[in-house]
C-alpha cells in the first residue's frame, strides 16, 4: 500500500511538471504575434527568469549558513499548511519545546523570530528597551558593534565596552562598567564568529543582576556545539539562528525571555518600535500568553518545518554529545592546521569557540586567494574574517551536519594546497 502511494505521488509529481512544461511552451506558441505586440507591458519577462534555476554544490565550511541534511531539506517541502492551522500550532508547539531543550530552559515566552539572526538581536533590543535608556554593550567583534548600532538607532543610550578581536571582558571590567553606566541592558555575544571566540558566561547573569540590569545573550554561533545553560546561568534573553549548527535554512531564530525580562517588556510606558517584532503579538502567536491564538503576521511555514526537524535531531543525539562531538572535531582540526604551520587567531585554548575556528592569515599570503583558490578547486566555502576582523584571519566552521573527521580533513587539504599554490608576497 505505502508502496503504491509513493509511485502514485511520483507520477503525480511528474504530471505537474510535464503539465507545467506544456503549458509554458503551448503559451508561447500559441498566443498570436499580433496580441503579443499590443501587449500593454513596457517591461519584458526576463530571459533568466524562462531559464531553469541552476544552483551549484557547495560544501559550505564557513561561519554559515551550513549544509542542509537531506532529511532537513524533505521536512521543509512537505506541503504547505496554513499558519493559524491547528497542526501549524502543534508543531510551533514542537519547536518551542525544541528551544527550551536546547537553551536549557523553562521559560514560558520561548518562540522562534520569523527571520534571521539578526531579526532576534531586534526583537531582543526593541521589546526589551526604551527610548532614552542606557544598555552596555560588549563590543569584541562585529555583533557587539551590530547590537550597539541598533540599539542607537532605536534612540537608546549605548554604551560601549571594548576588546580587541580575540580578547574577553573579565568580570571585573563588566562590573565597572554596570556600576559607572547603570544600564538596563547589558549584551555580550556567546559565540563570535567573526574573531573565533567562545565568551565565558559563568557569574555574569548574577553580576547584572546585582545592578538591576538584564543579560542579553547572542549565540548564534554557538548554540548547539558549546555549552549554554539559560536558566542556570541567570540569562534573560538569549537569541540564536537556524542555520549553524541547527542545519536549517537561514530564516528563523529561536529566542527565549526570562521572568524578568518579562516583566521589564510588559510594562514598558511605550509601544516597542517595531510591530513585527512585539513581543506582545508574538508570545500570543506563539502561546505563550494562555489566550486563544489571533493573527499577527504569515510565518515562514516550510522554514518552521525545517526548524522542527533541526531540532529533533538534537534532542535525538542529544545536547552533551553534541557539544563533546563539536569540541573534540574543533581540537582534531586545530591540531592539523598547527601541523601545517599556520597560527590559530585565538590564543587561549580555552576561549576558543568549537564551531567556527579563526586562523591567522598566514605572513606573506592575501586571504582571498586563499579562499578563492579554494573555492575553485574544492568548491567549498571557507572565509576571510568579517567587520574587525577582517583581513586578520580565516573563517572555518564545522558545525551540525557538517562537523565530521572526513570534512576537517578536507579543510587540511585544501589548505594545504592553496598555501602550495598561491603567490606569496615577496614585500
């Protein structure tokens, strides 16, 4: 039977293509000249758009996004259901039990942000401060730089606490600054991609609290592969992306807010900026507010079946086997590229990030003939740094799906090769 079912939905995929393909051709056969030239249209079709869509392999090693896992990529072309659909809620159900499990959380107002990454950081900034008020930032790589610009330009008053690429803030020097600026924020990223670094989090939770101010949290690059506990490390807002180690398309961003935090948005005196992004829409959407679910806005819904599958297969293999198998494979590929005689970004072992790893650019060498080298010849992604970083460093990310031996390997290789390859100044 299930046989069956599955040659009749082939052969019924093939009629809607062949169907398609007819009527394409039948449409530009058949319409008359002389119709086609009174056409009232000033604008053609363009020719690339009546061309099949071509897109090239890429073994994506970068920062992100990773490759997508077949079974991630069949779980996002399953039909399309409708957003306020009864089973739509119960996988939004799903992904919000997903988060919670991988934020280590019991937070109740725990959604996932219908865009990116960068869409969470808003939404975390937008619901959370107001007009006029003070936020900390910790800048020590592009994304404290982000949080600071957006936070600007929503009229609040940022604050900037500034490192070096590759360096951390102590506690010490966070705890001078809460207690010189008295924020109502303070951010810090978990994860920098952009300079390879995993940032401590142990006791800052505590520490802003002691001053009356929340903890906002960036792991985007980190969730997944290096060790985060929300509840237990007392942070308030803590937003990731779908398309790291989680292996779904880039798109949607869980995020998670705490009591206190709660109580901070849902008695702010004004309405946060950005309506697709309030807080108090979204946890009704999400059901996190115990009223009966009303519109706010058309989620993304194959990327919320992705985001599904993504976060089964963690619970699957399981958050410690995860972060142990990202640790162990990040110190089998810095072992390799010592060997090859090329310098990590990072200096301190400890404070190494295990998904995306920083190698200094080599003396003598342009990173981007490296990465183009590499491109060319092994179709794979590897990176040039990005804001601060760049021109200091190359990006290489083994993440989820891609965080294997054989790909680490691969990186080696490649590397390798180019180093061999590309001309190396003689300045």
């Amino acid at each position: 039977m299930q046989r069956a079912l599955i040659c009749r939905g082939a052969l019924l995929a093939q009629q809607v293509a062949l169907e398609s393909s007819l009527t394409t051709r039948i449409s530009s056969v058949l319409v008359p000249r002389s119709y086609r030239a009174m056409s009232s249209l000033t604008v053609p079709a363009p020719a690339s758009l009546l061309l099949p869509l071509k897109v090239p392999y890429r073994l994506m090693l970068g920062p992100g996004p990773s490759n997508v896992p077949p079974r991630i990529l069949s779980a996002g072309g399953r039909p399309i259901i409708g957003h306020m659909h009864k089973e739509m809620f119960e996988i939004m159900d799903d992904i919000k039990k997903g988060i919670q499990y991988a934020f280590q959380t019991k937070n109740e107002l725990t959604m996932a942000i219908s865009g990116s990454g960068h869409a969470a950081m808003e939404a975390a900034l937008y619901n959370a401060v107001e007009r006029g008020e003070t936020v900390l930032i910790g800048v020590n790589g592009i994304w404290g730089e982000r949080a600071a610009d957006i936070s600007e330009r929503m009229g609040a008053d940022a604050k900037r606490l500034v490192k070096l690429p590759g360096e951390c803030f102590t506690l010490q020097e966070i705890e001078q600054a809460l207690s010189k600026h008295k924020p109502v924020l303070f951010f810090i990223t978990h994860g920098e991609s952009s300079t390879g670094i995993a940032h401590p989090l142990d006791g800052l939770g505590a520490l802003c609290h002691k001053y009356n101010c929340l903890l906002l949290v960036d792991s985007v690059a980190s969730l997944g592969g290096a060790p985060i506990y929300m509840d237990k490390q007392e942070i308030d807002i803590l937003y990731s992306g779908s398309q790291k180690v989680l292996n779904a398309p880039p798109g949607t961003a869980p995020i998670s807010f705490s009591e206190r935090a709660k109580q901070k948005i849902f008695s702010r005196k004004t309405k946060p900026v950005s309506f697709y992004l309030d807080m108090g829409w979204l946890a009704n959407y999400w059901g996190c507010d115990g009223k009966p679910r009303v519109y706010h806005h058309t989620g993304p819904v194959s990327g919320f079946f992705a985001l599904r599958e993504s976060l089964a297969i963690l619970a699957e293999q399981g958050l410690e086997n995860n972060w142990k198998h990202h640790q162990e494979m990040a110190l089998y590929l810095h072992q390799g590229l010592e060997k090859l005689g090329l310098k990590l970004f990072v200096k301190d072992k400890n404070l190494r990030l295990p998904t995306v790893t920083t190698i200094a650019v080599p003396e003598g060498y342009d990173w981007r003939d490296i990465t183009a080298y590499i491109m060319k010849n092994y179709s794979m992604e590897i990176t040039g740094g990005l804001g601060p970083s760049v021109g200091m460093v190359l990006r290489v990310g083994l993440m989820g799906y891609n965080c294997t031996k054989a790909n680490a390997d691969l990186v080696l290789q490649a590397l390798g090769d180019a180093l061999q390859h590309c001309q190396k100044s003689k300045v």
